[in-house]
C-alpha cells in the first residue's frame, strides 16, 4: 500500500504520543490489558512500514516492553 508523507507523518505522530503515554502511565503488571492496543499499534506501524517509512522507536520500546510483560496467549 502506498501512503503520502504526510499521512505517514500523522500515523508515525499517534504512534509516538500513544506510545509515551503508554509508557508513563502503564506499570509492567498490567501490561495483559492493553492487548488490543498493541495489536492496532502494529497494523499501523505495518502499513508505515510497508510503505516504505520507518516507524519511531518509542513505537518500538513499547512493544518489546509489552512483549516482555504481557502473558503470550494475547
């Protein structure tokens, strides 16, 4: 799929504000609970990616951080 600049720019900005928020304000221990947030993160990342673009590596940090804490079965 091929996306503009500017809409790689917006998605790669809510992947960077979410994940900081994420990684403020969410404790290891409840890291299961965000689950279908994480999975969204990723299909927004891939299609970034895929276009071509690199997506930010606070967006990185947070989902090796999820998956390091959250159980494997979500």
């Amino acid at each position: 799929m091929k996306i503009d600049p500017t809409t790689a720019n917006a998605l790669n900005d809510l992947l960077r504000e979410l994940a900081s928020e994420i990684d403020l304000h969410y404790d290891d221990a409840v890291f299961h609970a965000i689950g279908p947030t994480i999975d969204v993160m990723k299909r927004a990342a891939k299609l970034v990616t895929d276009a071509g673009y690199t997506a930010p590596d606070s967006y990185h940090h947070i989902v090796q951080r999820f998956e390091r804490n959250a159980p494997s079965n979500t």
